[in-house]
C-alpha cells in the first residue's frame, strides 16, 4: 500500500478528527504497510526535531555598517589654503578652465622639450564641451578638459591672447590670509633669588623630616615585633677542651747556602723619537657639500620635466612640484622645491582649484 495514500486524506483533517481517521486508517493496514508507515513516521520526526534545534541555536547576524567613502586624495596632502605665491596662478588657470568649460576652446599648442604638440578644439557632446574626435567607444562620453590640459591652455593663453589675462587681471581679487589661533601662554611668576632660595630650604626640610618620620616608624615596627616573640632559654656554653700539645720536631741544622752566580743580562737600548718643537699637523681636508641643483624653466605656467635624486617629476618655474606618471601626464601633489636646501617641502599644502575634476 502507498504510505502517500494513507497520509494525504488524513492531512485534511484537525485536531482530534484528524488523530481518529489516523488511527482508523492504521488499524486496516498489513504489518508489512504498518511497518512502511512507521519508518516514513520516524524519519519526517527525525527531520522536524533537528530542524527545530538548528533553528534555536542560529545566532543572530548583526548588520553590517556601510563603508565610508574614501575622500579623494590631493597628493600626499590634505587639502587645505594655497600658498601666497601661487594663488594669482591658480586663480589664472581656474580662470581658463571654467571659461573653456562654458563656452569651449579653440586648438592650442603644447611645448614639451623639443616639441610642440597641438591639441584639438572642443566640440559640444551631451551639453558638455570635450576634445574634437575623443568620442569613441570606449569613451563614449569623450574628453573633457582635465586640469592638467587647463594649465597648459593658459599657458599657451597668456602667450597669445594678452586681451584675455587682462580681463583675468581686472576681475582678480587677492584674498586676505586667515589669522592664525593665538594660544594663551601660561603667566610668567616672578619670584627674587631669595624666594627661590627659601623655597628650596622648605623643601629640602620636608625631604628630610619625612626621611626621619620613615626611619622612626621602621624602629617602632623592628620593637614590636621583638616584644611579641617568646624569650629564648640561654644555652650554657661548653668548655672547650684543652689542645694537646705535641712535643716540638728537633730542628734539622740548615743546609749551607750555594753562592748564586751573578749572570750580567744586557741592557737593550731603545730609542726613543725626540718630538720636533714646533711642527704641527697639516689639518685635515674639509669635507665637500653637495651643492643645490641648479635648474630653471621658462616662466610659461606649465610643468617641465625634471629629474631629483633618481625620480621623475614634473615642475613650473614657481617651483611647484608634482610626480610625472608613466604616461608623462601630472601625477600627485609632492611639494615646493626649496632651492636653498635642495630638498621638496612637503609640508606645503596642495594648492586648491576650482571645479577640479
């Protein structure tokens, strides 16, 4: 008989109705069925029992924070004021490239080196200006005007166009520099010789009386402790026994004396160097300081390749520094060149500009 046969009439039915017809059902069945039943029985109680335990025992998951976005990075600097003798620059440059961004630009050209490399106008593409012939299908989107190609057109800008940097200079405004946190400093007291003087007695006398009240608890503790310990019985001390004396060894006449032969050792002389009065040291040779590198570029506002200590970079003739990538493009912010100590400060914050992509 099919064991689903003999469940499914009685999963229609409730409560003790359900239990009756079960039953019922069970008492017409062959032992061979009954047997059948019975093994399906075990095994679905068998099922629900783990289940049930499983589920109690689950813990419960907490949820998961969302991950901060990670703030774009400027250089190896946060992003902060821009240094005095850059802002004019800057300020040129985001002039530009929110001039190009509004209304495009015309075909400039770029000197790098030995070359001159001219760069193509802007068309409009979905309401933005990009480069002429950079929508592909890779970047459908096109090229829009990175900052690193705005410095070079205003560059090529200032050069051609003086009309331009004279509308830029008529417009720009020196911003005044945030004042600085004064920190309140600690009042100075002002005390005589023979203040500090007492001072220093009064303390050195309590230095002192609490060495002595140290001392003096020390001892009460070291008497107490010997009244509580019981007395002890004093031993009576033993005799000691007398030595025998042992009779004195005859003494044995001396043995005469041999005379020691005197053998004449020779006496080395060794010269000594007689230092010459009045010669002295030749001093020794001043150690060699390697002197700063000497470098310049044209004052153009574009970034000239430049090579310190075995690394890439590209810098201006304000001495504003960035790394060169493999492509020979601007990189991340390193610093002012100080030519003085031949070193990049990189402690000087990253210029700020406006509308950086």
């Amino acid at each position: 008989m099919n064991e689903v046969a003999v469940v499914a009439p009685v999963a229609a039915q409730m409560g003790e109705e359900q239990m009756e017809v079960l039953q019922n059902q069970l008492k017409q069945l062959e032992s061979a069925d009954l047997f059948k039943v019975l093994k399906v029985a075990l095994a679905e109680a068998e099922r629900k029992t783990k289940a049930a335990a499983k589920q109690a025992a689950k813990p419960v998951k907490e949820k998961k924070e969302k991950k901060e976005k990670k703030e774009k990075k400027v250089g190896s600097q946060p992003k902060g004021p821009t240094p005095p003798q850059l802002r004019q620059n800057c300020a040129w440059v985001n002039f530009i490239k929110l001039r190009a961004q509004a209304s495009g630009w015309e075909s400039y050209e770029v000197t790098k080196q030995k070359e001159v490399i001219v760069m193509p106008g802007s068309v409009e593409h979905g309401g933005k200006h990009v480069f002429a012939d950079s929508v592909t299908e890779k970047k459908p989107n096109g090229q829009a005007l990175t900052h690193g190609n705005a410095m070079s057109l205003a560059a090529w800008t200032k050069k051609t166009k003086q009309a331009v940097y004279d509308e830029f200079l008529s417009t720009y405004v020196e911003e005044p520099e945030a004042e600085k946190e004064v920190v309140e400093k600690e009042p100075v007291v002002r005390k005589t010789a023979a203040e500090k003087q007492k001072e220093k007695e009064e303390k050195a006398k309590k230095a002192l009386k609490e060495k002595e009240d140290k001392a003096k608890a020390r001892e009460e503790e070291k008497k107490n402790k010997a009244a509580e310990k019981p007395a002890k019985p004093v031993k009576e001390k033993k005799e000691k026994k007398e030595k025998v004396e042992k009779p004195a060894k005859e003494e044995k006449p001396a043995k005469e004396e041999k005379p020691v032969k005197e053998v004449a050792t020779p006496v080395k002389e060794v010269a000594t160097p007689v230092k010459e009065a009045g010669v002295k040291k030749a001093p020794a040779a001043p150690k060699k300081v390697a002197k700063p590198e000497e470098w310049t570029c044209e004052n153009d506002g574009l970034l000239h390749e430049w090579s310190f200590k075995g690394q890439k970079y590209l810098r201006n003739y304000d001495n504003e520094v960035f790394r060169q990538t493999e492509d020979g493009e601007m990189g991340e912010w390193c610093g002012i060149f100080l030519q003085g100590e031949n070193r990049i400060d990189d402690s000087v914050e990253a210029p700020v500009y406006d509308d950086e992509e």
